[in-house]
C-alpha cells in the first residue's frame, strides 16, 4: 500500500482491528487484509508498534496502560464508534476487552492460546 490516503471515518460502520498483542508481521497481514473488506479501518495498536511501523489504516488508536480510567475511555470510545465488527487476532492482551463494549458489535476472535 505505497499510496496510501486515508479514507474517511463511516460512522456507524467500519471495522476495528485490536492489534495489540500481534506481531509485526502478523498486524500488517491483517490490516493488507480487513483494509479491502471495509468501509473504513480503525486499529488498536500498543506504542511501541506505531513507533515501529508505518501504519496504512484510517484512523490508528494507541492503547496505553492507564489504568482503569483509560480502560474505561477505550471502552466508551469503541461503544460510541458503533463499528460493524472487531476483529481481535490475538486473545493474549485485551481478551476480556469485548465483554465490556456495549452495544457489542460482531466480535471476531483468533484462536485460544495453548493454556485455554
């Protein structure tokens, strides 16, 4: 995606990818991937990977540990947002994060780690 422009933010609509807990590797095959299927991209990704990565979506939100207000603000921004779906690759940071969205859009997880 080398002439990358973002698109506008459709509201409702439009997908969030949690990319905390990927690999670099993995969170730009996801996004090479959901970018074509929707209206409009969001994703979640920790500091150190926007720092690292250059990052073809249209809106990027960095997830920071701040606590249990911070943890509050994400979870009303994603409420507010109305996204058609989630899609969550990896259940190793933020797993719980979709029992606390409300109204939950169609959540689509990645397969559970070796331990459950």
């Amino acid at each position: 995606m080398s002439g990358f422009v973002p698109r506008p933010i459709v509201e409702p609509g439009g997908i969030l990818l949690v990319g905390v807990g990927l690999s670099d590797a993995d969170l730009l095959a996801a996004i090479d991937k959901l970018y074509g299927e929707s209206s409009s991209l969001t994703i979640l990704v920790s500091r150190p990977q926007q720092a690292r990565l250059s990052l073809p979506a249209d809106e990027v939100w960095v997830y920071a540990a701040l606590g249990l207000r911070g943890v509050m603000a994400l979870v009303r921004r994603i409420s507010w947002r109305h996204f058609e779906a989630v899609h969550q690759p990896s259940r190793e940071a933020l797993g719980a994060l979709r029992f606390f969205v409300w109204p939950r859009p169609i959540w689509r997880l990645g397969s559970k780690s070796a331990s459950g």
